[in-house]
C-alpha cells in the first residue's frame, strides 16, 4: 500500500512537474530568455519571433518624439523640436528598425548608433538614447515583476545604471500569440528618458 502511494506521489509530482515546465516554456519570462538568446547569437529571425520590432519601434517613436525638450538635454547638438520630429516618425521608425537589426547582428550598440546617426536623421539615434537609460556598463539585475491579465502580460526588467548609482526598471508589454509571447511595446520609454534627463541634470550641477 505505502509503494502504491509512494508511486501515486512521484507520478503527481512528475506529472506536476512536466506541467510547469510546459507552462514557463509558454511563459513571457521564456520568450525574453529565447530573445535574448537569439540576440545574443546574432539570430536576427529568432529574435523577430519573440520581439515584434516594428512594433516596438514604431511605439519608441511615439514616444520619444513626445520628448522635446527632454532630447535637448540627452541629444545636445540633436533636432529637438516636437513638431519637426513628428513629421520625421516614418523615417525615424524605419532607422530605428535598422539600428535593432545592427545591433542583433553585431552585438554593438554603439556601432548601431554610429550606424543610424550616419543617416543623417536629425542626428537622432534612439539606440544611443536607449544607452542613456541602460548604458554599455550597465547589467541585468532581476526580473522585477510579472503580471500576466489574460492573453497580455507586463513585465518589469532591472537594470543597473552605475553612471548615476542607481537601477532602471523597464517595462515591456507583452503579448500571448499562441505558442509563444511576443514583446509588442516598451511601455514607459518617456518616463525613463526624463528620469535620466533628471539625473543628468543633479549630475551636471555638482
């Protein structure tokens, strides 16, 4: 009897188990380790399954190009108009889709925006302000939160910023497609970039 109740145990658990794994391979936190992967090995295709980039791009245009005086502060020497920038979002979206492809490819943020600033946009990379908010010195410290409603999820990614002594959260929204989740936005783009604007600022002012 205690062996048929000792097999019952290991087969739940087993069972328990399989289920788990399964449901963390369906996960958002799976989807941002096979990204990160494929980042990492320069796969540019993997990379496009678990990040829509057009997407998120297109959303860190918006975003940016709300950040007017903002970029005048990151950007100096960069067109900082809010009016003229939002007439630039097509052109600026499609450097910004060739900047994530450089950096996939060659593992370089910097030579992404090197790449994107010799297009002559307005002198605008958003690669190189995305490094203002997690620089070539910073490192992944945690996943900070996950919060799945439904077929959509948030989840919260902690950066160390030693430039400034600190940590960046950012936030990615993410979407179920199925078999696998997909990053479709980076949700407080605007927020970090007046965080950094701030600090730069008390930073300066010392």
């Amino acid at each position: 009897m205690k062996r048929i109740i000792l097999l019952l145990l290991l087969a739940a658990v087993t069972v328990g188990g399989y289920f788990y794994y399964q449901s963390l391979k369906a996960g958002p936190k799976y989807a941002l380790v096979q990204a990160a992967n494929a980042a990492r090995t320069h796969d540019m295709p993997t990379f496009e399954r678990y990040v829509d980039v057009s997407s998120v791009t297109g959303n860190l245009v918006d975003q940016v190009t709300s950040q007017g005086s903002t970029l005048g502060l990151l950007n100096p020497g960069g067109f900082a108009f809010k009016g003229a920038l939002r007439m630039l979002k097509p052109q600026l979206a499609q450097v910004a889709r060739k900047e994530v492809q450089q950096y996939i490819e060659t593992g370089s943020l910097e030579g992404a925006a090197t790449a994107a600033r010799s297009k002559g946009v307005m002198n605008i990379s958003l690669a190189g302000l995305v490094g203002k908010v997690a620089s070539a010195d910073s490192k992944f410290k945690d996943v900070k939160y996950v919060n799945e409603e439904g077929e959509q999820a948030l989840v919260g990614l902690e950066f160390t910023q030693p430039k400034y002594d600190t940590t960046m959260v950012v936030e990615l929204k993410m979407l179920n497609r199925g078999d696998h989740w997909q990053v479709t936005e980076i949700t407080n783009t605007g927020d970090l970039l007046k965080h950094v604007a701030r600090l730069e600022k008390q930073r300066l002012l010392k």
